[in-house]
C-alpha cells in the first residue's frame, strides 16, 4: 500500500552571485526555517530529513539543520550533480508514501565559487570520465570553453544539423528567462534582455552565447512534505499533491548511439516523464506551467520535446510561436530558470519545487500562470540522473 503526499510547505532564500550570499549553514537553515513556517509545522514534527549539496564536506546537512533544531532524526545527505535537489525531495517523498514516516523534509543548498565547474579531487578517476570520451570522439573539443558547456552546446549544434534550428532560436529561450525573472525577487538576474543583445555576449560554444548559460549561484531552498492524513490531522489545508514522481539513471543510448543529444541525458528525461504521465493518468495537454532544466538554452529547446511538451522537430515553431510564455500553451520556467533565477546546484530542484507550489496556491504575485492547477518539474544532473515531478493543487 502507498500514501498519497503532499507538499505542505516551502521556504527558500533569493539566490545571489559567488561571494555575495551568507555561509551555506545559514542559507540552509533560513530555507528550512521559512518552509516550516509556510506549513505552520515545528522541527519535531519532522521524522527525517533528506539534504542535498554538490560542492560541501560530509555532515553539512547536519551543520545547517542543527541551525533550526536538534531532534536526533535521521539526516541523510545527498549527491547527485545537478539534480541533487530532487534526488533528496524523491527520497524524502518516498518515505512518506511508503507508510514509513509521516512527514519528512527535503534541503538543499549550495555555496558556489565564481567560474566554471571543475572537479574537486584529481587523484582518482573523475565520475565524468567515459561522458567526456565519448564527447571528444563526437566533436571537437575546445580547451577554452567550459566543459559543460560543450556538452550542451555540442547537443545544440547536433540539433540545428538535425533541423535546420536558427541560432536567434536558442536566444530567444534566455530572453524569455529574463523577462519571467524580472518578476522573481528570489532571482540572480532581473534585467531584461533583447535577443540581439543576447546574441552579442560573448561566444561559448556552438549556439551558445555567456547570457544563454547559467551563473554559479548561491542559495538554498526546502520543502516539507507528509502524507494526506497527517496534513489533515494537522490542518494543513493549502498542501499541493504529488501526484508523480519517477527518476531515472542513464541507458545503453547514451553512449551506443553515438549522439550529443543522448549523452546529455535526453532519454532520461524522456523515460521519466513518460512514467510520470502514465502514474499521474493525464499528460503534457493538462499542465500549464513547467519549471525545466534550463542549464543553457539548447537543453530547454531538447527538454521540451523530451517531456512530450511539442513533438519531436517541432521547438522551434513550438518557441517563435510563443508556446513557451504566457499566453501559449507551457508557461516554462515563471521563475526565470537556472539562466536568469540561478543554478545553486543543490537547492535548484527544491526551487523548482518551491515556484510551483507558490504558482498551484495562487501566491506567485506579478508572476502567477492565471489559472495553474497542474504542473510538472524537470531536474537533470549528468553523470547522470533525471527526476521528473507533476504536481497538483
């Protein structure tokens, strides 16, 4: 037997630039803080915590919640790149729906250094290995230009040979981020942005220009989460349902077909949302607003056909005909996204989650999606795990 969960609160800090924000610990703590608040829950109701950071020793999960409180619960920490975030909100879920706790939190942080991601230790194989093999057998490799970029970048190029895709295409995605941003005081980057003011910033690689990657950025960002029964018994009446969650590793694909798109985890994504759709009962036609993993411009154009938003050669149209925005079919990325709301590699998934909760109650202010009922959220790390959520109020 299983639980039907809810989200009963969230709570995160405005994200800011490396050197600009407070020490992880204490962005850890104000999150969890501010989503206890929002569920009018204390810290004793919580049975388990589930914490989630890439770039942090062993026990800063610990660090940071013993800041709110020192219940003696179990405190897990997580790693999984980029979808770290959701890794410890699908655990912290999964508890609940198991029957084995009633109500458990989800963390995540990040305090990030200015510049590119590199790794951290050098004197063992690097998890990335056989990715970044694959990768230069693909295409060239660029010793200036950021490793992750020419992952996504190369998956870029591959799809404009693939479809005839115009470069102002990719551009439009990180003007679309700035303008949703502008509204988003949690955000990194509020200034708006032209397409060709975007196009002008300085190449990276293949389709990408400096303003179509996403920042390093800190932040934190927490959800409390408990099952149905317990949100009752404790008047928790604005609790937003999970009705689906699935996350998925890499296939035999990603290195056997040979293809930049694969190996950015193209098929994760696809896998996922399909077994999201399929437990939820309902598909893409039913969401109206989608926070995605927008880490540069070319992975929300692939994400799009990925999670079955437009079908498959079809962004482009999908993206000029203003799909993608109010007013279209997808509101994606309200917040701003990774591009324009910032990329704290831990917390990024439970911001995700945070802006969908707030969009499902109505209490997303200048940014609201009119009329939101159903949304989805896509978080994607390489290496590589992908988790996909659909919520609904």
């Amino acid at each position: 037997m299983s639980t039907n969960v809810v989200v009963a609160g969230v709570g995160m800090v405005p994200f800011s630039k490396p050197g600009k924000s407070e020490n992880y610990n204490v962005m850890g703590a104000k999150a969890a803080k501010a989503a206890l608040e929002d569920s009018a829950l204390p810290y004793d109701a919580v049975e388990q915590a589930y914490v989630g950071y890439v770039y942090g020793d062993s026990t800063a999960g610990q660090a940071a919640l013993y800041g709110v409180g020192m219940s003696g619960i179990p405190i897990i920490n997580v790693n999984n790149n980029c979808s770290t975030g959701s890794s410890a909100l699908f655990l912290a879920r999964q508890a609940v729906e198991s029957g084995m706790v009633d109500c458990a939190l989800a963390l995540g942080f990040e305090q990030m250094v200015p510049g590119a991601l590199g790794a951290t230790f050098t004197d063992r194989p690097n998890p990335m290995e056989t990715f970044f093999k694959e990768m230069v057998s693909l295409q060239d490799f660029n010793p200036e230009a950021p490793g992750a970029a020419q992952f996504f970048g190369g998956a870029g190029v591959e799809y404009m040979e693939k479809y005839g895709t115009r470069r102002e295409t990719f551009a439009k995605i990180a003007e679309k981020a700035r303008r949703h941003a502008a509204k988003n005081p949690f955000a990194v980057f509020r200034e708006e942005l032209t397409t060709e003011e975007i196009l002008g910033s300085p190449q990276i690689y293949g389709p990408l220009t400096r303003f179509q990657c996403c920042p390093p950025t800190c932040g934190a960002a927490a959800a409390v989460v408990c099952s149905e029964d317990f949100a009752k018994k404790h008047g928790i009446t604005h609790g937003v349902k999970i009705l689906a969650q699935e996350m998925t590793t890499d296939y035999v694909s990603t290195f056997e077909d040979h293809s930049m798109i694969k190996l950015i985890g193209y098929d994760m994504a696809r896998a996922a949302a399909d077994k999201v759709y399929e437990k939820a009962g309902i598909g893409p036609d039913d969401v109206q607003l989608v926070e995605l993993h927008d880490c540069f411009t070319a992975n929300e154009l692939l994400t799009y056909e990925a999670i079955g938003l437009t079908p498959e050669g079809t962004a482009e149209k999908y993206i000029w005909d203003g799909d993608n925005t109010h007013g279209g079919k997808h509101v994606t990325n309200p917040s701003g996204g990774l591009l324009s709301k910032g990329h704290p590699l831990g917390a990024t998934g439970l911001a995700q989650c945070a802006e969908l909760v707030w969009q499902l109650r109505g209490e997303a202010e200048d940014r609201q999606v009119e009329g939101a009922t159903t949304a989805l959220q896509h978080n994607l790390g390489l290496g590589g795990a992908c988790v996909v959520t659909m919520y609904q109020r």
